[in-house]
C-alpha cells in the first residue's frame, strides 16, 4: 500500500491521540532526534496543563514535515505503545497512490501529480490588471512543467526566497469552496504585489519622561515589555511571507507616531490591495503609550486611515491588531505591564515583582478601552482584533511572547492558503482560550465592518510562474 501516511492518520485520530498523549514523556526523545529545539521544548513545558502541552506539541510535529513526523512516531513506540499501535492502522481516505501522495512539510504543503491526473483550478479574469496583476488561466489537460500560465507582465514576479516561501502554507484550492476565487465579487481583492503595508509599531521600554511631576512619575511607572521584540520577529516573518511591505517601528515617542501614522496615510495606496497595522505597547481608556509615556488616542489612530483622510485605500480593507490589555484586573501572581498602582497594605509580594526569569511567567499589557460600535457607522472596511475582551488582561510570556500574537502567527501559517480572516481568527480564539491556567484565561475579540471577505492567497503570484512554495 505504500509508506503510511502519519500526518493523515494523526489528524483524523488527533482526539484520541491527545487524550493519551503525555509531552513530558517524549519531549526529551524529540529533542535528542532534532526534531524539538530548546526553544520548543520550553514552550510546551510553558502550559502546566497536560491537556494544553498536548496540543501545542501535536501542533508542531504536524507542521514540522514528514521526517519530523515519523520521529515522532518512532519516538512513541518507545514510550507510548498503545498510541504508536493506534496510528499503524490505515484510515479511510488515506491517499498513498504513487504519483498522487501528500507531502506535508513544515509549512507548507506539496502536491505531486501523475501525468495522467488532472486537477481544474478556478478561472480567474481580472478587469484591470496593472503591471503587478496577473491571474492565472484555467487548467485542463495540461503537461506537466506547464501548469500554470501567465500574462505577458509575468515575468516581473520573482520566486520568493524559499525561507519565504515555506513560512506559510500555499494556496489549497481543494479546501476553498468553489464559489470562492481571487475574483469573486464578494472576495475583497488580493492580487497586488505587494499585497499593502504591514505597519508594526511596538514599543518595549519606556524611559523615564523628565517632563512629568515625580507625582506623575510614581503613578504612571511603565515596564518593560519583555518577550515583545520576540512578536515583532515572528510578525515581521508572517506578513513577508504573504508579500506584505513591512515597517517596523520600535520604541517611538507620541509625536512621532503620530508623525509616521500621518506619512503612511498620505502614502500613495492604489497600487496595494490592504493595509496592515500592529499596535503593541501598554495602553488605558481609548488611548495607546508611546514610549515617552505620553498618549495617542486610539480614535485618532483609526481616523487616519479613514475615506476621507486615506482615499487611495477606501473601499479596501484595513486591519489593525491591538495586543494590549483592555481593563485593569490583574490576576493573582501575574506581573502586569502597567503604570504601577499603588502598593497593597498587606504582607503579599507585589504583582510587580521580576518574575522574567521563567517562561512560566507571563506578564499583561495596560488596558484600554475601545468601542467597535463608534466607528461602523463611518468607517467601513475596517477590521480590529482586540487581544482580549474589554475589561480583561492580555498574557505575554517574557521569553516566547504574547499568547495572541503566537497564535495569530500560528494559525495563519497553517489556514491562510484556504480560511479567511474571520474564519482565521475564530480558530485563534479558539486555541488562545485553551491556553494558560484556569486563573490566567484569555480570549481574543475580533469586531469587524468588512464588507467582503478577506483572503490572503498565499504563494499566488508563483503559481503565476509555474513556481510551488
């Protein structure tokens, strides 16, 4: 029948296999076989609930390709017969047939196929193409080496380095829905190259402001956001891959926000199909922390990219990620990334106390509060993922990063080449609900005015080529 294939068989028995699995009784062989890093391995270990660890470890190998696959595999005969025995039977709809296998890799999929097996792909039109727009033709009987055909423009896309190109997971027309393409009027479009701006400001330290009162100072005492700079890699890596022109920006004071925030809205959009801004940094009632402790208004942030102030970009969708808490609530023996209250009169340590030192430790980014409701009304085409419920805190580990923005990263890896953004995020509120303690929950909140949905279409301007991430 062929090799078996694991990937297939561990997700079509994934609850039974995390009913048994037990991380801390593999994750040592996984490391000595190279299939974990440190880094990995910590990151497990970070959940204290089996449950949670089974998860997050099952969720890697699966990305991890199939080499990693069938150590872990092998790494469960040794330590988990019963599981190992469970996943030696086939499972229906397994495809091994040579010339028509799955090879899941890590973060990406690849299909190869027979001279003999055709597949049709959607038709796509596109009414006005610039010299960065290209659609690919629909295939019939075509030889092998040309799948794909192009416009004369073409030649213009490059492939994309193959780092790039394997952090996400290519286009899987088989799981989009038929009636679903790149054209569809009810498909926001996503062919330009670049896709848009991905604008990430972050800010992590927070220097003393010789400005303010002592007064001030001692009511408004704004941590470090450590494990930050960790989000903006990991981000910076996501919205490459999906052929965004990323900006980053670390560290900056209110003016210049305020300052790149207008330059980046009087930019020449028309060219770009989306815009992308991620705002990190500690933030209190509507209103988002430079780095100088000084405060931009979240309304004035939004009001930026408006119809009016932003034209070239009406009628295209713009998303802005907020990780930052939205309320005051401080769990017990978290460290909160806030202004510092005030001391409590009892013998208790402080929730301020340095507790970086583990990846068990996760620490909450200062609250604010942020009304959707306000801007449907004016401001169509606009997506806000709040990190969190209003009121509530939002976790950040000092060492992996922020709970939201890894799951955000994680899922989009893995869904962008076939689920939409609100599908997507629906499955980050999923796997974000699951993790931590039963103390220290989170929740994310998307609340969208889209008006049609947003894909991303992984790895499409290749296809335009004949090249396959």
């Amino acid at each position: 029948m062929g090799t078996p294939n694991y990937a297939y068989r561990l997700r079509k028995k994934r609850d039974k296999v995390l009913r048994d699995l037990e991380p801390k009784k593999i994750l040592n062989l996984l490391y000595q076989e190279e299939v974990f890093e440190l880094e990995d391995m910590e990151e497990v270990k970070a959940e204290g609930a089996r449950n949670i660890q089974a998860n997050i470890l099952l969720d890697k190998i699966l990305r991890s390709g199939d080499e990693n696959i069938a150590k872990f595999v092998n790494a469960l005969k040794k330590t988990q017969q019963h599981l190992y025995k469970l996943l030696q039977n086939p499972v229906p709809g397994e495809e091994l047939a040579e010339g028509d296998r799955r090879v899941n890799q890590i973060t990406g999929q690849l299909y190869t196929t027979s001279l003999n097996t055709h597949h049709e792909y959607p038709n796509y039109t596109n009414k006005a193409l610039s010299p960065t727009r290209m659609v690919p033709a629909k295939i019939g009987n075509t030889e092998k080496g040309a799948a794909y055909s192009h416009t004369s423009d073409a030649h213009l896309v490059e492939p994309p380095p193959d780092e790039i190109c394997s952090f996400v997971k290519p286009i899987d027309w088989k799981k989009i829905p038929s009636h679903i393409s790149p054209d569809s009027e009810k498909v926001y479009p996503m062919t330009s190259k670049p896709k848009g701006i991905a604008l990430i400001i972050n800010n992590e330290i927070f220097p003393d402001n010789p400005e303010k009162t002592e007064k001030e100072k001692e009511k408004e005492q704004l941590e470090v956001r450590k494990g930050s700079d960790r989000d903006v890699k990991s981000l910076e890596k996501l919205y490459e891959a999906l052929d965004f022109k990323v900006r980053t920006e670390r560290n900056k004071k209110r003016k210049e926000i305020l300052e790149i925030l207008d330059d980046v809205s009087h930019q020449d959009h028309s060219q770009y199909d989306c815009f992308v801004l991620w705002l990190m940094s500690h933030g209190q009632n509507g209103l988002f922390y430079g780095s100088d402790g000084e405060t931009v208004p979240i309304e004035t942030v939004r009001d930026f990219f408006s119809n009016a102030n932003c034209p070239s970009l009406k009628g295209k969708p713009k998303v802005i990620f907020i990780q930052a808490c939205r309320g005051q609530e401080r769990e017990k023996g978290v460290v909160a990334d806030a202004p510092n209250a005030p001391a409590p009169q009892s013998p208790q340590p402080s929730t301020n106390d340095d507790l970086s030192g583990s990846t068990n430790s996760e620490v909450t980014d200062k609250g604010f509060t942020f009304s959707i409701r306000e801007t449907i009304a004016n401001h169509a085409d606009i997506l806000i993922a709040n990190s969190t419920l209003s009121g509530h805190a939002a976790f950040r580990n000092p060492v992996l990063g922020s709970r939201f923005v890894r799951c955000v990263v994680e899922v989009f890896q893995e869904q962008a080449g076939y689920e939409d953004i609100l599908g997507m995020l629906t499955e980050v509120n999923n796997r974000i609900s699951g993790m931590g303690e039963i103390d220290e929950k989170q929740i994310s909140e998307p609340a969208s005015t889209l008006r049609k949905k947003l894909y991303f279409w992984p790895g499409l301007q290749q296809m335009y080529r004949g090249y396959s991430c």
